[in-house]
C-alpha cells in the first residue's frame, strides 16, 4: 500500500464519479483490494484512510506517491 498526495485540485464537475473534491496536499491511501474491473487505465484505485472502504478512483496524473507503506 502507498501513501499519496494530491498535487492537483480534483473536482466533482470534473470527475463525476466522487461524491467530494480533493484539495491539493490531502492525502491519499492505495487501496489494495479487488476494485472489480471498475478502474480506468489511467486511474488508481484510493481510500481517505489506510485499509478502508470505499475505494475511489482518482486520475494518477493528478497525485504523486510520498511514501511506499507496508
């Protein structure tokens, strides 16, 4: 599981699959789990809190990886 930030706004309108925005430095979790086929090429599969559902995707473009968790 790895550690991200967000490093560039991610809105609703934009991306209308999240039910909130992301704000520039929030932080992220990598969700490890099965996302049934439902994230894009271009996506990874995230959580607000470490090992918790639900999983949502975010646009890899807009976060960068700080710390590779365990």
């Amino acid at each position: 599981m790895n550690k991200y930030r967000v490093i560039k706004y991610i809105s609703k309108k934009g991306h209308h699959w999240l039910k909130f925005p992301l704000k520039v430095g929030q932080i992220l979790y990598e969700y490890g789990d099965c996302t049934y086929g439902c994230v894009s090429f271009m996506g990874i599969a995230v959580t607000k809190l470490p090992n918790k559902i639900p999983f949502f995707e975010v646009p890899a473009s807009h976060i960068k990886l700080i710390k590779e968790l365990k």
